[in-house]
C-alpha cells in the first residue's frame, strides 16, 4: 500500500481495545512505541479505564515469545522481577 505507515501508538491502542494485556516491555519491542507509559497516561485522559497489576518478568516474556525471540542472560532472576501489566478495564 503506497502512503500507508505503521503507527506503533495506533497499534498498540487496538491491542488493548482488543481485550489484551500488555507491559511497556512488549509494547516497545513488539510494536515499537518509544514511551509507552505515554500512550498509557493518554488512554487514561481519553477516558478509557486503563487497570494494571504486578506480574514476574517470565510471564510478560512468555508472551513475548509468542510472537518474537526474546531470551535473558542466564544469571537474570527473571523469575523474581516484577514488572507491571497494563489492560484496558470495563
């Protein structure tokens, strides 16, 4: 399609509307949005109900490699890292 471009921002809203969690890890790596706690704090004062909980960095990197390689340094307590996940509420 000669004109069209990706928008990551745009990608990543759709993501979320479409029901799917998702941290700032994968939304830098999978859709390549530079400051997703932006677009997060955005979709919050468009009014969307944007909830979030901790979750172990192994969860978030299972999901990642559902759809991309992404490994950790042998010594990373990955295991033990709690990372935050993002999803939009009802």
């Amino acid at each position: 399609m000669e004109g069209a471009n990706f928008q990551p921002a745009l990608a990543l809203r759709e993501h979320m509307l479409g029901g799917q969690r998702t941290s700032p890890l994968e939304a830098m790596l999978l859709f390549g949005v530079q400051n997703p706690n932006a677009e997060f704090t955005r979709l919050k004062k468009e009014g969307f109900l944007v909830k979030s909980q901790k979750v172990s960095m192994a969860k978030i990197i299972r999901r990642i490699n559902q759809f991309a390689l992404c490994s950790t340094p042998s010594n990373l307590p990955f295991r033990e890292i709690n990372m935050t996940e993002y999803w939009i509420g009802r």
